[in-house]
C-alpha cells in the first residue's frame, strides 16, 4: 500500500477518549471547520451547518443526561464527548435525501484534518435520538441549529491524552472484488 500523507494519516487515526482542557488555538479550529466545509455534498447542496460548542457548555451536560435516560444507562464516569474542549454538531437542512451522507463525508474530513494537526478526535453518534427526540426544539434553540435543519453527526476535538493503536481489519474478509 502507498504511504503518502494522507494514506498514512488515515491509518494513523483512532477515535480518542481522553483530552487535556487544553483550549484548541483558532487557526486548529479553524483548520478543522474548513475540511469539513470543502467536504462535498450532494448536488453541491451544501447544506450542512457546523455549530461549534465549548466542552464547558452547560447544555451539554443536560444533553448528556437526556442521552442516558433515553438508553436507560446509568451516570458513566466520563461524558459522551470524554470531556473535550470543543464539540462540533453537524446539521442539514431536512428534507434533503442527501444529507446523512454529506454529514458524514463532511465529519470524516474533519477528523482526519484534525489528525494531520496531532489532535484527538472522537464522532459521535450516541446523542442522535436526544437531539430528534422530545427536547429537540429545546436542544435545537440551546445550539443555535438553524430553523429548519436538524442534527446528524458531531466531532469531539482537542488535545488527547491517550494514545491507542488503530483498530485492525481483514481486507480479505471485509472486501469482494468482482
């Protein structure tokens, strides 16, 4: 397999679950939210919204509290983003068939941006039926998510304090060439 850049940095990301509160500086930001705007979307559409939420953010911990209740899960010792300075919500203009799809495109840019910077990254799925749920207008105006679009995916990014290996694959078994 070839081992230019970007093959390598692809290899080299694994989701992340321990940060420092160490902030992200604005060009990291800044770099990270730009992959995720040149993703490309569907028809060139570009509707996905990038809402960027501190970790310290009191909303969080009350969408994490609605996210257990909906799982019936217990209090965890961490919370779902692992206590990350910054928490990235993707969202789409509904209705577009597309927009899954873009999102995820778009939050996958993002991730391998932020591993091509050092970062630790994390996407995060878990909080999607507390955020379509009975609390979304609530959670939708807390975000500022704009009028008519709806949450797809997020991105917990900063400084990670953990460094686990990439989890493995079996090319043989997971790909057919016909």
């Amino acid at each position: 397999m070839n081992n230019n850049q970007v093959i390598t940095t692809i290899k080299e990301r694994s989701s992340a679950r321990a940060y420092s509160p160490e902030q992200l500086t604005q060009e990291e930001l800044n770099t990270v939210l730009n992959a995720g705007l040149m993703a490309p979307t569907g028809m060139n559409k570009q509707e996905i919204h990038f809402t960027v939420v501190k970790g310290d953010n009191p909303v969080l911990s009350e969408l994490d509290e609605e996210k257990r209740r909906l799982r019936s899960q217990e209090k965890q010792p961490h919370n779902f983003y692992y206590e990350a300075p910054v928490l990235i919500l993707l969202s789409a203009e509904d209705g577009f068939r597309w927009s899954q799809v873009d999102a995820g495109i778009a939050v996958e840019n993002m991730a391998l941006a932020a591993q091509s910077l050092g970062l630790g990254n994390l996407v995060i799925g878990c909080i999607y039926d507390a955020l379509h749920g009975e609390k979304k207008d609530y959670f939708s105006k807390a975000f500022q998510i704009p009028e008519g679009y709806s949450f797809q995916i997020a991105l917990a990014v900063g400084h990670k304090t953990d460094h686990k290996t990439p989890h493995e694959y079996d090319f043989d078994k997971q790909v057919t060439i016909l």
